[in-house]
C-alpha cells in the first residue's frame, strides 16, 4: 500500500498577500507534518491521509493480457480483482 496525501484548501481574501502568506504556512505544516484534520486560519484546511493500493491506485482492478483464440496477446484487455482486494 502507498499512502495518499488529499488536501483541500479553500480561501477567500482580497489582499494577494494574505492569500500567499496562508499558502506559505499550509507548506510550512505539510513540510513538518503539522498538519491536522481541519484547520482554519482565514480559510479552511481539510487535511486527510488514506492508504492506497499500488497496484490498482484504489480501483479494486488491474489491467490483464487476454488471448484471442488465435495465439494473439491482447495486452491489458481483460481485468481481475487485485491482490488487495483477495
């Protein structure tokens, strides 16, 4: 499994700075992994950390070479359950 760093941001200010200056202390917490689930410093930080598979990216499938009957590989065609998913 790979671990899925999702965050949202949402922000509503007049003054670019202040716009820029929250941005640069949202990098500041994912940098030192100060982040929490929701934070709000004139704005809103959703902050969510999940585990997906490598394999299938979360999809439950990955992709299989299929023959046609005629010794012709289809490559990646054909789908079966991923190993995360047995």
């Amino acid at each position: 499994m790979e671990t899925v760093y999702k965050i949202k941001i949402e922000l509503e200010s007049t003054d670019e700075v202040d716009l820029a200056h929250f941005l640069h202390l949202v990098a500041e917490d994912v940098e030192e992994g100060r982040l929490i689930k929701e934070q709000s410093t004139k704005g809103t930080v959703k902050y969510e950390k999940v585990e997906r598979c490598e394999h299938c990216n979360g999809t439950g499938e990955v992709a299989t070479d299929e023959d046609d009957g005629e010794g012709h590989i289809m490559q990646g065609v054909g789908a079966e359950k991923c190993l995360c998913q047995k």
